[in-house]
C-alpha cells in the first residue's frame, strides 16, 4: 500500500496522462526498503493490474483500478474509527 501512495502522491502530469516519475530506487528510498524489494513490490502491482508501467524506462501510470480501491480503503478505515470499540 505504502509504494500506491507513494507513486500517487508523486504523480506528474504529462500531455494528459499522469505518470510517476520516480525510478525504483528512489521509490524504494521513499518506502523504506531496497531496490530489490521495491522491484518486487511494484511487479506485484503491475501482475494486478494496480499500476502499468510506461514504455520510458522506470516510469509508472496508477490505473482506474487502484484508485477505486484506495477510495475504498480509506473509506473502510474512517468507518472502521466511527465504530465504538467493545
């Protein structure tokens, strides 16, 4: 999840389609973690459909799909805080 918001928040736009333009290692400075671990990670996303990547190298595109379900996850958690806890 850390490496979405990180790839959102740095998002640019660029002739209308916003890109991250961080490469893996300073997404992977920004986690904290290597780059191997960072490569891993943003495979995973890319093999879920979560994120593409753009044929200039080290540049990824957030797609529809993640966005839907980071509005999702912050919705859950700002219900989840409303519920009294037991």
């Amino acid at each position: 999840m850390k490496v979405l918001l990180i790839l959102k928040e740095h998002q640019v736009e660029i002739e209308g389609i916003s890109v991250c333009p961080l490469n893996q290692q300073e997404i992977a400075n920004q986690v904290p973690c290597g780059k191997l671990k960072a490569n891993q990670m943003i495979k995973e996303l890319i093999d879920g459909g979560y994120v593409e990547m753009m044929r200039i190298k080290g540049r990824y595109i957030i797609t529809t799909m993640i966005l839907f379900r980071l509005v999702l996850t912050l919705l859950l958690k700002c219900i989840r805080s409303m519920i009294p806890k037991v």
